[in-house]
C-alpha cells in the first residue's frame, strides 16, 4: 500500500493542513480508524486547554482509587485502605502497619551499604537447610561429539 500526502480541513479554524504519508503510515501501524481533525496548533491548543482544566495525577486520568472502611485487625479503630480486603486475611490501619516493618540494626544496615570497615569480616550464616536437603546441580557436561551430531 502507497501513501500520499493528502490535503485535510481543520474542524476548529476550517485551515487546510497536509496529512503526510508518514502520519498514514503511522495511523495504519496502531490501527486508527479516523483521520485526525484538526491542526497541529489547534490540536496542542486543545490538549492545553483539556489538561488544564482536570489537573494531574491518576485521578486526572480518569482511574480512580478504591477505598475501603475496615478496622484494623490489631488496635481495632475504624480506617480506611487502598483496596479491597480478602476474608480470612488481616487488616492493619497505617499506625499498626508502619509497626509491622521489620527493623534493621544499624549494623546490618551498614554492611549492606557496603560501609563497613575494610577487613571486619561478618560471620557467614548458617545454612537455612540441612545438608541433606541442599541440592545439587546435576552433572551437564556433554562431549563435543555429541554437541556435533543432529539428534536422530
């Protein structure tokens, strides 16, 4: 299919402007079905014009944010949370969930900055599993005859 450039009129201010075979191709590739109506600068007029006048952020775009009244399942206080609570799954309010988190000693959180002191080596922990139930990588080494061949 060949495109050409093809002269359209503008629904805001009735001007001509060129809709070049690029744009077709364009529109073709993400499957519009219409030619555009207006302009460029009408066009960017309209889209200041839109965005000003919603403002910004999620709500602007038109997604809105599920809130839901529980309590919480800890101090028991009326809260709102940003999404549906399943049933048999507990419910904390902002204070008891900030709680929750786990602390990290300064120490820990030093060496996993990388802060800590040249040559101070922390113990290695010691295995989560016993040695019994660590596994293994299996064997892989193939011949080279075996690479070469096509498989039958």
């Amino acid at each position: 299919m060949e495109f050409v450039d093809r002269l359209l009129i503008c629904a805001d201010c009735g001007g001509e402007f060129v809709f070049t075979a690029g744009e077709q191709l364009f529109f073709l590739d993400k499957q519009f079905k219409n030619d555009p109506k207006r302009c460029k600068p009408c066009k960017s007029r309209r889209s200041a014009q839109v965005a000003g006048a919603t403002g910004t952020g999620p709500a602007a775009a038109g997604i809105s944010r599920t809130e839901t009244r529980t309590t919480c399942s800890e101090c028991g206080i009326e809260t709102t949370v940003p999404f549906k609570p399943t049933q048999g799954r507990p419910v904390l309010c902002r204070q008891c969930f900030k709680n929750k988190r786990p602390v990290v000693p300064a120490a820990e959180e030093a060496t996993a900055n990388g802060s800590a002191t040249p040559g101070a080596h922390a113990a290695a922990p010691p295995s989560a599993l016993p040695a019994e139930q660590v596994q293994k990588p299996a064997d892989v080494s193939v011949s080279a005859a075996a690479q070469a061949s096509p498989a039958a």
